[in-house]
C-alpha cells in the first residue's frame, strides 16, 4: 500500500481539437484538477507526453507547460514512456510523494495528434518501435497489433468476429460518456467487414488517436483526508519491462511485462482478482485487450478473448473494462491516455461516473502499456 | 547524421550477420552483444542461412512516411533456422499463397529511399523459398 491519494482530476473531451494547442489543452485538464482539489499550487509537475517533438515541433514541456500554467519555478518534467507515459508519469509522482521530497505533486498528460494527418502521424506513432530492426522494414503499431492478432488467431483457433465484443462493450459505453471521442454504438456483425487498417485489424478494431489532457493531483494519505471528501488511495503502483520489439520475445503471445506489473501492484495494494471492480486497459487493439486479460490473470492463456464474447467486461459483468470508452471509442490520446484510465477509474470509486457508473465499485485497476507491452504500468486505487 | 545510421548496419542488413552466445550458444539477431536467453556476453560474430519460415504476416495500408509509395505491402515475421525471429517484408510472392509455416529465404531489396537527400536503403526482405533442383 502506497501512502499517497489523489485528491484532484480533471480532463478535456478527447477529439480533434483543431481550435486548441498543445499548451492550452494540458491548462484546461490542469484548471479542473487543481479546482478539484481546491488548490492552487503544487511542488511539482510530471508531463506526460509521446509526440509532441515529432508532431508538434515542441519539447521541453516540464518548463512551458508549468510556465503556462501560472505555476513557474515549480520543478517540472516529461515523461516519456511511449502510449504508457500517462501512467509512468503517475509512477513519479508517487514515488515522488511517498519518500516525501515532494507534498503534492501534478501529474497531466497531454497530446496533440492532429497538428499533422496521415504518413507523418503513421510515422511519429512508430517511434514507439525499434527503429533500426522493426520501423526501417515499414513496421507501424498497427502491423505489431495484426501480426499477434494473426499469430493469436492461428494458435487458438479463433476467428476475427471472436474479437468483436471488445469493440462492441468499449463503443457502448462510450456512447454514454459526453467526453469520448466516438458515441456511436457498433454492431458486431459489421466489425469483421470493416476498412483494413493492418490486415486483420480493421478501423472497427484499432483505437483512434485524437487531441486530448487529462490531470491528476496527489498528495500523501493522511494530509487527503482533510482536504477532500473523497480521497482516492493509490493502493499499488508499478511498472515493468519487456523487449522493445515483439520479434525477441520467446512467447510472443504473453505480454510478461503487464503480468508482472499487475502482479506487483496488486500484491502492493494486498487485492487479489476477486477484489477488483473496475479494469481500464490498455485495448489499443481488440488483441490487446485479450491479451491484457490473460497476462493480468482474468483469463487462462488463450481465453481472454472469451470474456468478451460471454460479455462478462460489461459494466455489469464480472470485470467491468472500458467503461468510459476506453481507447477504442473514449479515442487514445497517446502519452496522455494512462492519466485518462486514472481519471475514469478514481470517478467510479468516487461514484460520480455518472450514466457510465459501475455499481458499488470500490477497488479499481489501470493498466497501460507501452506500444505490444515493452512498458507496462499498472495502478490499482481502492476508495 | 542518416547515411551513418544506416552504414553501421550494413552487415545486419545485407547479410544477416549476429551473434552467437559463448556460454550456452544461443544465436541472436539482432545481435544485441548480451545473450536473451542467459544474460551472458554474446559477441561472437554469426552469419545467419536466411532460411526460415513464417511465424506471423500482415498487410499495411496505412503506411508510414517514406513508405506510402508501396502500400499495401506485407510484412512478416520469420522464424529463422536457427531460433530467432526477425521482421521483415515479404516479396515475390502472391497474397493468396502466404500462410503461417510458409518456407522463405532472404533476399537483398530496396527497402525505401530516406531523408531529404533521397538515400536509397537496402536491406533483407523474404520471399517463397525455391525449391532445390
Ligand atoms: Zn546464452
């Protein structure tokens, strides 16, 4: 258990914010979180962002973003984990606050993807890649995302439409979450047909990438509980790695990095499967999800995808996952996607997950991962 | 600079040359100087057969930069002879025919042209292995 709780959040609609920078999106979710936690400093920043030196020409957003935020001279960073930084960000800020070198700390992820469209997008995604051993070859998160749906579909003798529940559970919700960036519901007898994206993903099974910020605010246990009425207790935190490209993994289909984050998490916070109400996962591709499900241990190797199709990841099943869209249908907004989890996660154990609510939820989990999980870090919060 | 970062991978991209582990004599490609398997020093130079077959495959139509002129194009991963899996395209070979399993050899191809200054890089693809007379 972590001696530290988030006592603040706030987060912007995910979209393509053609009207808003980069720098004005991260004040948006930082306003709301510090307006949330009835505050209006803190002793640190960690931004978490992916691309905004490829798409946006601009680095260095530790100093603009705390200088834009009316906050300067407070220490700040980015944090750089591929579409895992949001969460690799909240890792510093706790272990920032748990040795007490800081009281309270800022975490907001941030990320603009549609200051450029098309190849230059395709591209910057692929930095996540090895670049001298997977992108030279025309490899895209994408194809990695098809080559283990492909490999997982042959092995488990699956089919594509087999994937098709977890597209289908992550549009219904996001059809009731005013900030996602698709509220269109998705029928499953359409979700093989779809355009192809990386054959056999398809647009109906790959998650969008769009504008977007989310903020959280921690501080530690004992001074939360006298400043907000619903402190969220970040119970466990982790992060671990695997190899940066899926080709030197022995077994290709076992994401080990989320295993053991998940693994060290949970027995940090003391919670076992059963505990867990809520699970925000990192379902960049239907295959991902499966895959998370297996590794995290909801699902025996091989049967992830069952879950789905027994609609046991509905917001009334046995693990609730996506329930605010996740990043099929809330969108993934790159490095600010883990703060996004952290965000829908404490509002459902606050109870203020409004039409998107899980019923009595009281202990949650995010987990998200670093391109196929060469990082993955996990949180469980607990209320 | 871009020609530098392609020249020192010369050896790797045009003839699959690795490494092999001291210690318990895993192969390795990429090499990468310590063993995956036990984590001791691998520097031993190992010229790989470039034979294999294909352990995942896919088709991109949305390519990156530098590579929309050839999409949609396939790339896969082959399971080398010796124990490694390496990605690579594929080339020669007729989309109904791939399957998982399917042996293929390497072969030298262009890989895409780089950068402003139009740098062509070449490198390994893979194509159906021919059969032996
Ligand atoms: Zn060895």
């Amino acid at each position: 258990m972590t001696n530290v709780s988030i006592i603040g959040l706030g987060q912007t609609d995910v979209k393509e914010h053609w009207q808003t920078s980069l720098r004005h999106l991260a004040w948006y979710a930082i306003e709301a979180a510090l307006d949330n936690a009835h505050i209006n400093k803190v002793d640190g920043i960690f931004v978490a962002n992916m691309l905004a030196g490829p798409l946006s020409g601009q680095q260095h957003l530790g100093a603009l973003i705390a200088d834009f935020s009316g906050l300067r001279g407070v220490e700040a960073v980015t944090v750089e984990a591929a579409d895992a930084s949001g969460g690799a960000a909240l890792r510093q800020a706790v272990m920032a606050v748990q040795s007490g070198l800081m009281e309270t700390a800022l975490v907001v992820g941030v990320e603009k993807m549609t200051d450029l469209v098309g190849s230059p997008v395709t591209s910057a995604l692929a930095l996540a890649l090895d670049a001298d051993y997977e992108t030279v070859h025309g490899m895209t998160p994408a194809a990695v995302g098809a080559l283990l749906m492909r490999r997982y579909m042959y092995e488990y003798g699956v089919q594509v439409a087999d994937f098709a529940g977890f597209s289908v559970n992550a549009h219904a919700n996001g059809a009731v979450n005013p900030l996602a960036m698709f509220r269109n519901k998705l029928r499953a007898d359409r979700f093989a047909s779809a355009p192809l994206v990386a054959d056999p993903v398809t647009l109906f099974d790959a998650a969008p990438t769009g504008d977007g910020a989310a903020a959280v605010i921690v501080t530690n246990y004992e001074r939360a509980q006298d400043m907000v009425p619903q402190p969220i207790r970040i119970a466990g935190s982790a992060i671990a790695t695997d190899t940066l490209a899926i080709h030197d993994r022995k077994e290709m289909l076992w994401l080990a990095a989320a295993q053991k984050s998940a693994a060290r998490a949970m027995a940090a916070a003391g919670v076992s499967h059963d505990d867990i109400d809520v699970l925000e996962l990192h379902d960049a591709f239907t295959v991902l999800a499966a895959l998370s499900l297996e590794a995290i241990g909801f699902a025996e190797r091989g049967e992830g995808w069952k879950l789905a199709r027994d609609g046991e990841i509905g917001r009334n099943g046995r693990i609730p996952i996506s329930t605010f869209g996740g990043l099929k249908a809330r969108g993934n907004p790159g490095g600010a996607t883990g703060v996004y989890q952290i965000v829908e996660v404490a509002r459902q154990l606050r109870g203020e997950a409004g039409d998107n609510q899980v019923s009595g939820a009281t202990i949650g989990m995010a987990q998200c991962l670093g391109s196929a999980g060469a990082t993955a870090v996990t949180h469980v919060l607990s209320k | 600079m871009e020609v530098s970062r392609h020249w020192r991978l010369n050896e790797q991209r045009y003839a699959l040359i690795g490494e092999t582990c001291d210690s318990c004599g895993t192969k390795l490609f990429p090499p990468r100087d310590v063993c995956l398997e036990c984590e001791a020093p691998a520097k031993e130079l190992y010229t790989f057969t470039g034979v294999g077959e294909i352990y995942s495959y896919t088709t991109v139509y949305e390519a990156p930069a530098g590579f929309a002129e050839y999409a949609p194009y396939t790339v896969a991963l082959v399971k080398l002879e010796e124990g490694p899996v390496v990605t690579a395209q594929l080339t020669d070979v007729a989309k109904a025919d791939l399957h998982i399993g399917m042996k293929v050899e390497m072969v030298t191809r262009k890989l895409r042209t780089d950068g402003s200054e139009g740098m062509i890089i070449y490198g390994y693809k893979f194509r159906p292995q021919l059969e032996m007379a």
